[in-house]
C-alpha cells in the first residue's frame, strides 16, 4: 500500500531478550511518474536495553528525518508512515492534542511511558513542514514493504551499538511471577515491597518502578507490578521499602516512605 500523492515510509521496531536489545527497520518509498514505486532501505545500528514500543517510535523519528534528507523529498505535501504498532498509530493524535499540554500526563493523571520519544516526534513533525498521516497495517501480512522493515528490524537489533534510549536500574526479581499491570489493588494501604527497576521521568519529574510485593501474609505476595512516586520520593532498585499507597487504581503513586527495610537478596 502506498500512494501517489504523498512521501511514503514504512517503519518496524523490533526488540530482544536476554539481552535486551532494540532494533528499527525503515523503507522510503516514492511513485514515480510512470506509477512505479522506488525504494531506498535505511539500516541502523540497534539499541541496548530498549523496549518494542520504543523502537516503533524510534522508527517513525528517524523514518521522517531520513525523508527530509530525500531528493525528491520536497516534491510531496504530505508524508505517509506504515506502520503494525497500535500502540504509535492509536496514540499519535493523543500526544499531539493531549499529552503535550498535559506535562505528558494522561487525563487520569498517570505517567506517560516514552514521553521523551513522542516529544521527539512531533518535533520532527512539525520540523519537516508536512502534513503527516498514520495508517496501521498488519503485522507479518503479505504486504512486501511491511516484510522488508521486519527484517531490518531484526537485523539492527542483532547489532546493538547505540546506548539505551533511557537510564533504567534494574535488579533480579525474587518472585517467579511475571509482571501483570494492575495487578495489586491500590487502595491507600500499606504494603512492603522490593523495587526491581526504577527510572526518572524527566519531562514529568516522576520515578517509575517496578516492584514485587513482600509483605509477608499479604494476598499479593510475589505479585509483580508498576508504581510511580513525585520526584520528592526517591527509591533503589534492589532495595525493600516500607510505603504507602494512594487510593487511585488509575494513577497508582507511593505517596510515603515509613522505612527502608532490610535487603532481600534474589
């Protein structure tokens, strides 16, 4: 799928385990007078410790970059990106009209994961001077062009020269389980827990953990789930805590800090 009218891009992100590693996949696409399509493949070096969801959204930044540097680049009024990531296609308009004048809060409050990124979007949006339209499309379809980017994506997150996209400490979890968003009630309680990563939020000057619950007896012991806190309350990954929770299952926060408890080791 491309169209005549418009300066088209796929893009793919990828991302690895064990290592984590991050990779993109871009390919530019352009009609011709003669309807025929002309492609330029762009293959980048990956990311350590980097999530899918970044990657997706790195692949749109440097996908529109790449164009503006394009020949026929200015000879189109609007760009087409292609992209299988509901998560960039559905929340794209949100980062533009809400989240950016919103401290890249959603409405309920909460944290916007990858704020950095979506605000290195739109920049470049607005930078090319372009009307940029999104347009989902089926992951591992027979779309060729869709084919092309997983592949690069693959192949740049096999090579992983850049550094993290973002600063996240992390420490081994002791529960078995996996993380499950939403998973422990949030109802202003007390609770013990173990931090297993924590990274600061720069644009919204929050911390975000993830954290596994130790509190002995506790219904949720083992459950392993998010939390944020304001800047003010600062907590170690690796470290055991004693806190307090809000009462807003939507914009979970540790809102206070009775004590550091003795380390646990995993």
């Amino acid at each position: 799928m491309t169209f005549e009218d418009a300066f088209n891009i796929y893009t793919d992100g990828s991302s690895r385990s064990h290592p984590r590693t991050g990779g993109i996949g871009i390919r530019l696409i352009v009609v011709n007078s003669d309807g025929i399509e002309e492609t330029e493949d762009i293959e980048l070096p990956g990311y350590h410790g980097s999530t899918n969801n970044q990657m997706e959204l790195l692949a749109c930044i440097e996908g529109i970059k790449q164009a503006m540097r394009h020949l026929l680049f200015g000879n189109f009024g609007r760009i087409a990106i292609f992209s299988d990531s509901i998560y960039v296609v559905e929340n794209q308009s949100r980062a533009f009209w809400t989240w950016s004048r919103n401290r890249w809060l959603n409405n309920d409050g909460k944290a916007v994961d990858n704020a950095d990124l979506w605000k290195e979007l739109l920049r470049v949006i607005k930078r090319c001077q372009k009307r940029v339209d999104f347009y989902w499309i089926k992951g591992h379809s027979k779309d060729q062009h869709n084919k092309a980017v997983d592949k690069m994506a693959k192949r740049s997150s096999k090579n992983p020269l850049n550094p993290p996209v973002s600063i996240i400490k992390v420490r081994r979890k002791l529960s078995e389980r996996s993380v499950d968003p939403g998973c422990v009630p949030i109802k202003g309680q007390r609770i013990f827990i173990r931090v297993i990563n924590d990274t600061y939020l720069a644009l919204q000057r929050r911390f975000k953990y993830k954290y596994e619950v130790i509190s002995t007896g506790n219904p949720c012991q083992g459950y392993v789930d998010f939390i944020y806190s304001e800047k003010e309350i600062m907590l170690n990954a690796g470290h055991c805590y004693s806190v307090k929770l809000n009462d807003n299952p939507k914009n979970p926060m540790i809102i206070k800090v009775f004590r550091e408890l003795e380390k646990r080791k995993a």
